[in-house]
C-alpha cells in the first residue's frame, strides 16, 4: 500500500515502518496518524510479518512532536476527542499490538514522539537523540499517554521533573534513566534493531503474543497480571510451538517454530 507520510518495507518477516515527513522532522498530524494505524493493522493481519521496526526518516528526527497547527484553535472538547481517538487507534493500539514492535529513536523524540515511542515494546536510540515531553510549554499536557508510561518507563520523581520543566535529556541519561534499552551511533542504529529483531524471531512469536498480554496486564486497573499470566502459560501448552519448542529441547536440536 502506498502511504504519503510513511515507507514500508518488509524483509525477512521484518516490517521496517518510517515516519517520512522530513521537513516537518517528522511531526504526527492526523493524516500520518491514521497511515500508522492502517499500517499496524495490515502488519497484524500479514503472517508474513513477525516483528515491526518503526523509525523516523532522516538523521535529525524519530518524531519531533505533533503538528500544532492542527489543534491551536480547539475548544475542550475538541481535545478530548482528540487524545481519545489518538490514544485508542495509535498508541494504544501499538502498546497492545501482539507482535513486538521496537522503537529506533533517530533524533528528537519530543511530545507526540516520545509517547510514539514509549508506546513501543521497547526502544533503542542513536547517540544523538533528544527525548522530552515539552507539552506544558505550550499550556497543555501530555495527551497520548505520557503521563502514564514514562512514571512507568523512568519513575515518578524523574517523570514528574521531565513534565514539569519540559526539558530534554539525551540518549546517554535516557539509557541511565531506563528509558531506552540500548544507545549506539546513528549509523549503526539500523543494524542493532535488525540484530534485536533477528533474536526475536527465533523463538516462539506465539509465546512472545502471549507474554506481551501478561506483561501489560500489570499496568491495567483492576487485573490481576499474575492471573493473566498463569492463563497465558495454560494456553501456551495448547499451541503446536510448544510441541515443538520441548521436542526440540529434549532431542538437543533447533526450534523450527511452526508460529500456531
């Protein structure tokens, strides 16, 4: 399919998704929105593909923020809507996607992008990247979830300074801050989440859907993620990559994951 403010490219079972409004440095708007979320949704459909990458084109930006010249002139309800809508057709829905989907933060990261990105399963970053939610500047908040997942991701003391000064930090306290996972050059940035992607599907992409539910069930008001977590691992010993994964194991030979 042919989006105008995305590229995609699968390889390998590798769905690389870019973020292609460079003289915007990437900004979300409502059209590169809902590209996104068509994107993701043909990703979970396609069995072919089996991890997402998702970046932003260009050396300077993963994502710098949202397009403010779309919502300056909203009325409160207007925003409402436009955080909801947001928050259920991307950023949730990428939160809860059931393949993971790693974040290569080239750049700025900042409002809209940085919650883009913590929306992903996990996030790597070049060395050059600069992350913030700088929403309060601008008399608003963060709207698309990053309120709650960065006091997640780095701890409330360090989210609430993060909000509240609206500053930046960069790849190197990000990564002391558990907010990225791994910081490497920009040229070396692709190599790392094709490495990162690559371990992952050796193993049991069934499995990993599965983890994934019972880890973000942890951060759900009123489940039990222990509970979760006990049904995903009774499941698991239903599905034909377990038969394969013990098999394997006991014969002292490699997993060839059927993925059912």
């Amino acid at each position: 399919m042919d989006y105008e403010n995305i590229l995609t490219e699968e390889q390998n079972g590798i769905l690389h998704i870019t973020i292609n409004r460079p003289k915007k440095l990437n900004a979300l708007n409502r059209a590169t929105i809902k590209e996104l979320h068509e994107a993701f949704s043909n990703a979970k459909e396609d069995h072919e593909v089996k991890v997402i990458i998702l970046t932003g084109s260009g050396e300077k930006a993963f994502v710098a923020g949202a397009d403010i010249s779309e919502f300056a002139d909203f009325s409160p309800e207007e925003g409402r809507e436009l955080a909801a809508r947001g928050q259920a057709s991307l950023f949730d829905f990428v939160a809860n996607f059931p393949k993971p989907v790693i974040a290569a933060v080239n750049g700025f990261a900042l409002g809209g992008g940085l919650e883009l990105a913590m929306a992903a399963h996990f996030r790597i970053a070049s060395d050059n990247a600069k992350m913030g939610l700088p929403e309060v500047s601008l008399g608003v908040i963060p709207g698309y979830g990053g309120t709650q997942r960065l006091p997640q991701l780095v701890g409330k003391g360090r989210a609430m300074e993060m909000i509240m000064t609206a500053g930046m930090i960069d790849a190197n306290q990000a990564l002391q801050y558990n907010l990225v996972n791994h910081v490497t050059s920009l040229d070396e940035l692709p190599e790392l989440a094709q490495e990162l992607a690559q371990k992952i599907m050796k193993n049991s992409l069934v499995a990993i859907s599965g983890a994934i539910r019972a880890i973000n069930a942890n951060y759900e008001d009123g489940v039990n993620g222990f509970e979760v977590e006990i049904g995903e691992f009774g499941h698991a010993f239903g599905t034909a990559d377990f038969k394969e994964g013990t098999d394997a194991f006991l014969n002292k030979r490699k997993a060839d994951f059927p993925g059912e």
